[in-house]
C-alpha cells in the first residue's frame, strides 16, 4: 500500500497501573517533555489494578499542556452510553484545548465485561453496536443541526436528545480493529485504524488497508484521509523497519508501548529521529 503522506507522529501507550497511583501521570509528563505526540492508555474497566482510564486521561490532560490523550482504545460496552461518552469527550477536549482524540473498541474479554454489568455480545453485535454508537457521537458533537438527535438502533436508541456541546476541535475516531468486519468499519465511518503489530501475522497491514480502502471508496469517502496508527514493542523493529510501513504500508502514527522511562527517552533521541529521517529520504 503506497505512503498516504501524512505527517509522521509518535505516541506512547502506558498501562494505568494504580500501584504507585502517580507513576501514569509521570510517564505521561515525560512524554510530552519528550515530545511525543500522544499518551494513550489501555481501558479495562474490569481489572482492578488499573486505575479508571477515563478518569486517567482528565488528570493527565489536567496536568500537562501540549500533548494529545486518547484510550487505547476505550471499551464501548462499558463506556456507554455513546451520547454520554460524546458529550464527555467533548467536554475533555474543550477542558484540554483541543487535546481530546477517542480511541474506541468494540469490545473483548467478554466474560470480564459481563462480571462488572456489562452486556455480553457476540463479536458481529459488538460491531453492530459500535457502528451505531459513531453516528450517535457524531450526532451529539453536531451541536449546529437543527432539532435534537433521534436514533432507533438495534443496540442504542436517542429519542430526541439535545445535542452538543462541540468540541473544540474535530475529536477523531480511531477505531482499533484487527479483523475484516472492523476494518470495513473503519473504512466507512472512522478516522483511524489502530492496530498493534505485536498480535497481527505476516501481511496483516496491507490486508487490513486493503479493506478498509475499499469500504472508504464505496462509501464515497477518500482512503488517505484515514489515519493509520500501530502500536509496537520497543526494540522488536529497527528505524528501517518502521520506515518501511511509513512508506509501505502508510502508517502515520506509532504507538510505543512502554512504562519504562529509559525506553522512551531513548526512543525520543534515537529511534524517532532516525525512522522520520529514513521516511523523509524516502518521500524525496
């Protein structure tokens, strides 16, 4: 899949461990003094050694200045409803400047969902209520259309709710999928495809966008403007590698998964500027 062009950025992804409470919000403080693009945190509302991702994310927003939070990615069943999760989104995104991006996943671990009260689904229902929970969101951030939100899904009915409030920026979807029917989602209603490469086979990235293109094209949308994310291990692919699925496979975004702060110092200073010198050389 040829290089889409965006511009290449580079994130961390941190465990909300609660043991000491304070060591996510350090890792996220350290990020953006690294400059890293994003800190994204795992969402299992169900295990008890993590601290509430949501309630995570708004400290951390709170207390750093520049850099982008997202869950990766929020756990819809337990993150609903979807008119909330907007107006909560949109609420961290006005509070942060901006800085709000809504990684969001259809559901898994489906037993530990059910024990805190969440609805068990099968994984086509997960879709299903994923695809309607993004028009829901959407619909709710339109706070210029006229009338209130009304929506009579399978999943999710809004039966004439206010919408609003806006963001303050276009708040992305990134949807994290790694099977075909998410990834056809994808294609047609998100932003983002967030994969992590560490649990795909050989070929995955190029079927994964092969899939997705196709969905965007037939719902007349543009393929490029679909950002492609990966979350990765350190030290597992050299600069040249990832380089490569820059250039390849289009991926924009990597996700270094890491709470260990030598690794991401030393991902800052050596392997970020070498994978963006190798992409720039190959863009030329």
């Amino acid at each position: 899949m040829p290089d889409y062009g965006h511009p290449l950025r580079f994130a961390t992804f941190i465990a909300p461990t609660n043991s000491p409470a304070h060591r996510p919000v350090e890792l996220a403080q350290l990020s953006e003094r690294l400059g890293f693009d994003f800190v994204t945190f795992q969402d299992h509302p169900y295990q008890s050694s993590f601290l509430d991702t949501w309630t995570l994310l708004s400290w951390v927003a709170a207390r750093t200045e520049r850099i982008g939070v997202s869950g990766n990615v929020l756990n819809l069943p337990l993150r609903q409803p979807p008119a909330v999760l907007a107006r909560a989104a949109a609420s961290l995104d006005l509070l942060s400047n901006g800085r709000m991006n809504l990684g969001i996943g259809a559901g898994y671990f489906w037993n530990a969902v059910h024990a805190v009260g969440g609805r068990r689904l099968t994984p086509l229902q997960g879709v299903a209520a994923l695809d309607e929970a993004i028009d829901v969101i959407r619909g709710i951030w339109d706070a210029d259309a006229s009338g209130p939100l009304t929506a009579d899904g399978e999943f999710y009915k809004v039966d004439g709710a206010e919408r609003g409030p806006a963001p303050a920026h276009t708040i992305p979807i990134w949807l994290g999928a790694h099977k075909p029917k998410m990834q056809d989602l994808v294609g047609r209603k998100a932003d983002g495809w967030l994969a992590s490469l560490p649990v795909m086979k050989p070929g995955a990235l190029p079927r994964g966008n092969a899939i997705i293109d196709d969905a965007a094209r037939a719902a007349a949308r543009d393929p490029r403007e679909i950002t492609r994310l990966l979350n990765i291990v350190p030290g597992q692919q050299t600069p040249e590698a990832l380089a490569h699925m820059a250039l390849e496979d289009g991926v924009s975004v990597f996700l270094l998964i890491s709470d260990d702060p030598y690794v991401l110092e030393r991902f800052a200073a050596e392997t970020a500027p070498a994978v963006r010198e190798h992409v720039a050389r190959g863009r030329t």
